[in-house]
C-alpha cells in the first residue's frame, strides 16, 4: 500500500489542476496499462507459437473485439443500479482468468492450437465490462474545460506504464530458470497491480446520470451529428484493426530480431510521452484542424511507409511517425469525440456504448478485410493491399469530425 500512496503523490506533485477524482482517474488507467502491458508483452507472441497462425490470431482479436458491445450494453444495465466498481470488478477477474487459463492450457493449446481462442472468449468479456467502465468514467469525471489536459495527462501516464512493463517484464524472465517459470512470475505480478486497481476503482463513487433512455437511442443513426459520429467512428475502428493485428508482426519482422524491436519500442514510447506533454497546449477548438491533419498525415504514412519497406528504416519511420500519431490523431479524435457525447448529457453513458459499438464494428471489418485477401491473394500483395486501404480511412475520420469541433 505504500506505493499506491507514493504513486498518489507524485500524481499530485505533477499535476496540481486536477480534481482528486480526476487523478485517482489517471492513476487507475496507469496501473492497469501497466499490468495490461506487461500481459501483452508474452501472452500474443506465447498463444502465436502454439496457433502458428496470422489467421487464427485475427480470428482470436475478432472474437475478443467482437464480444465487447454485448459487455458493454450489460455493463451499462448493471450500472443503472450499481457503482463502476462492480463492472471494473468483474472485468479484471476475467481478465485475469484468461491469462491463467492461457498460462495453465499448455497441453491443450499442442493437441489443438484452436483452443486458444476459449481465451478470447473470456478475454472478450471481460474487457468489455472493463473498458466499459473506463471510458464511461473518463467521460463522466473529466469537463469540456479540463478535458484536453486529462487526456492529455492520461495519455502520458499510460505510456510511462507502457514503457516500464516490457523492461519489468524482460527483467523478471531474464531472471528466472526458463520462460515458463518467468511467465508465472509476471502473471502474479499483474495479480497484484490488478487488485490495486480494483482498490482505487472503490475510492472513485462517482455514479453515472439518471436516465430513462435506453441503449437504443444510442444506436439509433436518426440525429445527423450522431450518425456522422458514428460513421467516423466505424471508420477509425478499421484503421484501428491494423494495430490489432498486423502492425506488432510487421515491425517485428523488420527489426530482425527481439533486442532491437524491444530497444525500438522504448525509443517510440519515450518520443510518445514527450509529445503528449507538448499537445496539451494545442488541443482545443483553435487548433484542432491543424493537431488533426498533422495526426492523418503521420497514422497514414506511418502504416504505408512500413509496409512498402520491410526493413530497419522502414520500421523507425514507422515508430516514430506513430508514436506522433498517437498523440496527434488518437487525441484529436478522442478530444472531439468526447465532446460531442458530452452534448447528450442525460445519456453519455449510453452514448459511449453507442460509439464502442460502433468501434468494434470496424474493428471487426477491419480484421474480416485482412483476412479475407489473405485467403484470396499472395502473402506479399494481401498485406500491402490490406494495410494501405485500412491507412486512409483517417482521412475520413478527420473530414466527418472536424465539422463537429
């Protein structure tokens, strides 16, 4: 526990203008991208060597994603009564079951590599009661007014989490007697962030509004600002499905080898963290259109440039420009995004469900597109056909949101 208190302070020492429910907030998403970092840091390459397939791992992220609207509509039921807490609860107890089951399912995952998807069932489920509760509460505690810094706050946070867990993570296996017995290692640990979490998620009581409109009314594309939302938001989710999916594999194949892809990542990371820090006194509506084309041209050009050129160069243009892009087209997104739910005040819950939906529905589309030509054609022209098309959809993103600024 005294970490947690020293976590606090130093929350507090860097950010003095926010609200203690907005840094209770912060440090919340940190620790679980943390413990979430360092899953993903061995759990998608350990289940990729027993699947032995990009195939079955795009089926694997689609059955995940396309669980997460049905758990989102249940979390918002669940909610209408109860606190977050219940839904943070139960998320992050699937969470953790899953990486447990995909620890302890050795045996089966060799007999059949298709069991791994079981844990993209459970996983599904449970970040969908997760993530519900996390952009409901993101929207809920942050203003129009504190906004902008939150986000931007949140989004250096969370990547300092992300830049210490594959360090954590490569220190605890390089320590122990094989990979097996440093994976059990990590999982306890993330056993241990997770409870913290679920001890500050009791400390956060903000509730979600009363209200007598239903999950429907968010999935309704009948207002026209909602149905441009929406359709921008579908398209953001396509793009998305490249991160999903394809982005991890083709860095890593073009770094050559663990150390430098490793090595890669914190540089990228690092270069994240610093532009966040620089955005926050540009994202807001006088800015906006400059931060969002910067952002499109970077997340557009970083996916292309790494696809066309499969080498060392092209991976740094990559990190680089998407460590960037991260900052300027995720948070102009997100920024505007927010804001437009914020104008249905008596239903921003029911909206978020709405734009989650809408999200793991490209998402899902996305990963169908890839797949699909990766039955219909070649290998080497499937991925550039499949990355390039999936690249331009920001242009979209930017165009349909911008108006609503």
């Amino acid at each position: 526990m005294p970490y947690l208190f020293y976590a606090m302070l130093l929350i507090s020492a860097i950010i003095t203008w926010m609200s203690d429910l907005e840094k209770r907030t912060v440090l919340l998403n940190a620790l679980f991208n943390f413990g979430y970092s360092l899953a993903t840091s061995f759990v998608n390459v350990y289940l990729y060597v027993y699947a032995d397939s990009l195939i079955t791992m795009s089926i694997y992220t689609m059955i995940r994603i396309g669980l997460f609207p049905f758990f989102f509509i249940l979390g918002n039921h669940i909610t209408r009564k109860h606190s977050f807490v219940i839904t943070y609860t139960i998320g992050i107890i699937l969470i953790t079951c899953s990486l447990v089951y995909a620890l302890m399912g050795k045996a089966l995952f060799e007999i059949n590599g298709n069991y791994i998807l079981i844990a993209a069932v459970i996983t599904g489920i449970g970040e969908g009661f997760y993530w519900y509760s996390a952009n409901a509460s993101n929207q809920i505690i942050s203003t129009v007014e504190t906004r902008a810094k939150f986000l931007s706050y949140n989004g250096i946070f969370n990547n300092v989490s992300a830049l210490l867990a594959p360090v954590i993570a490569g220190i605890i296996i390089g320590h122990s007697p094989d990979d097996m017995t440093g994976y059990r290692h990590i999982l306890m640990l993330i056993i241990a962030v997770y409870s913290l979490v679920i001890l500050i998620a009791l400390s956060i009581h903000k509730r979600r509004e009363n209200t007598s409109k239903s999950v429907l009314s968010a999935l309704s594309l009948k207002d026209k600002q909602w149905r441009d939302h929406q359709v921008a938001i579908f398209f953001y989710g396509m793009k998305n499905s490249l991160s999903l999916t394809l982005n991890g594999i083709l860095v890593f194949n073009a770094a050559g080898s663990g150390g430098l892809y490793s090595r890669l990542q914190i540089m990228f990371a690092i270069i994240t963290i610093a532009s966040f820090r620089i955005i926050t006194k540009f994202l807001d509506k006088k800015h906006i259109d400059t931060t969002f084309m910067i952002g499109v041209f970077l997340t557009v050009s970083s996916t292309v440039v790494l696809v066309l050129f499969d080498n060392i160069a092209g991976a740094i243009y990559y990190g680089v420009s998407n460590a960037l892009a991260l900052v300027f087209y995720d948070n102009s997104y997100a920024y505007i995004s927010a804001n437009i739910i914020s104008r249905y005040d008596n239903e921003m819950t029911e909206r978020i469900v709405g734009r989650e939906t809408a999200m793991s529905l490209g998402r899902c589309v996305g990963m169908g597109f890839i797949v699909l030509l990766s039955v219909l054609l070649p290998e080497d022209m499937y991925l550039k056909i499949s990355v390039i098309t999936l690249s331009l959809t920001p242009f979209i993103v930017e165009r349909i949101l911008i108006k609503y600024k």
